[in-house]
C-alpha cells in the first residue's frame, strides 16, 4: 500500500508539470491555472480535452486517499472498534486526513506553479482567495469519496467521483450557452460543486460577492458531507 501511495504522488507531481507544459501552449490559462481553470469565454465540446487537463491532478488526489473507508471497516479500524474504540472519532480522524491531503496537495501545486507562472496572464491577490476555495472543495471532494466508500468499493468509488468532477466541470464551463439567469447557474454550480474549485466559477475572478457565498456553501458542503459520513458509518455493520 505504501508503494502505491508514492506510486500516486509520483504521478500526481508528473500531472502536474503536464498541465503546465499544456497551459504555457494555450493563451486562456491564467497563474495558478490549476485553481483558476479555463477562460469563462471557452465554451463548446471542443474544450473537453482542456478540461481533462485542468482536472487530472485530482484524478491522482483521488486516487492517493482511496481506501480510506475501508481500511476502517476491514482493516485498522476494524480492530480499533472491537476495542470500543468509537466510530465517530475513528471517522473525524479520516476527515482530518481529507483536509491535510487537499491542503497539501493545493500546496504542492502552488509551489510547483511559482516556478513555471511567468508568461501566464494575472488575477492579482485574487489567486489566494482562489487557492483557498480550491483546498475547501477538493476537501468536499473527499469527503464525498468517503460517504461513496461506505457504499460501494474504493475502485467503482473513484471512477464515479472523477466522472462526476469532468461532467461537473464541462456542464458548468458551458453553462453560458444555455442560461444567463444569476439563480439557475448558483443552483446548478451548487449541485455540481466540483466545478466551484476554479476561480473562473466561483467568482474570485469576477464576483467576489459570489465568491463568499460559494465560499459558505462550500463549508455546509463539508460540514454535511462529514455528517451525513459520520451517521452512515456508525450504521454500518463491520462484523
């Protein structure tokens, strides 16, 4: 298991260094593209390959924390619980795991960004309120993967949760096409929140008023997920 997760950083750090190398072929990226995401003028099915390149780092996050659920319920954790150990801190401390991963790796592409920004277009100090709002819902992200898990496998967990983030990410990048009325796209960029880690859609870059509401939303988002997380878990049989 310890292979693998270096095996996923491994390749995570290469996503990375890819998507720069494409972003410094294109004029539509900004610095920090990886929390900024596409031009809010990019729009049609033409745009999808960009979009897999905006996202593939998250594939590898997603990848490195899978398994979490069932090394509680199968592994550690399960051992733990017949000690009485209790279920609710044994999932808290899983979701602060969720939290220094999306930190971390928020970080990690922060400090890889630094190097590699200069010719990019600048949003200025609106980048950090973008990089902070990329770290609360690549966090959700996770926290979703882990309600999934107690569900499903971790392999059919994954794919399901990357799929979710690249249909999330397309219907919200194109959304233009098909409404300009401010509440419809709030609603369908709530339920389709992945696409909210990219300052182009959760207004760091245009709207900063927009910007903290998403930005309440997306703790709710966390808060809930961890619950709703919490309450299954305690539900589940492990015996």
């Amino acid at each position: 298991m310890k292979k693998n997760k270096l095996l996923f950083v491994a390749i995570f750090l290469a996503s990375v260094l890819f998507q720069i190398m494409h972003f410094q072929n294109h004029d539509n990226f900004y610095r920090f593209g990886f929390a900024i995401g596409l031009d809010n003028n990019a729009v049609g099915t033409d745009i999808a390959l960009n979009l897999v390149y905006v996202i593939a780092p998250i594939l590898f996050i997603v990848f490195y924390s899978s398994g979490s659920v069932y090394d509680m319920t199968d592994g550690y954790g399960k051992l733990l619980i017949i000690r009485h150990y209790s279920k609710t801190k044994l999932y808290l401390k899983m979701c602060l795991k969720n939290l220094i991963i999306s930190i971390a790796a928020t970080a990690i592409q922060s400090v890889i960004y630094l190097c590699y920004n200069y010719g990019f277009p600048d949003v200025g100090m609106r980048a950090v309120n973008s990089l902070c709002m990329y770290a609360f819902i690549l966090n959700a992200i996770l926290n979703l993967q882990g309600i999934l898990e107690l569900i499903a496998p971790p392999h059919i967990v994954n794919i399901i949760v990357f799929i979710f983030c690249f249909l999330s990410y397309y219907v919200v990048q194109n959304l233009p096409l098909y409404t300009d009325i401010m509440w419809i796209e709030m609603i369908v960029k709530v339920i389709l929140f992945p696409a909210l880690l990219f300052g182009m859609q959760n207004g760091t870059v245009h709207n900063g008023s927009l910007y903290t509401i998403f930005l309440l939303v997306t703790l709710v988002l966390n808060f809930s997920a961890i619950s709703i997380g919490i309450h299954r878990f305690k539900k589940t049989d492990i015996f």
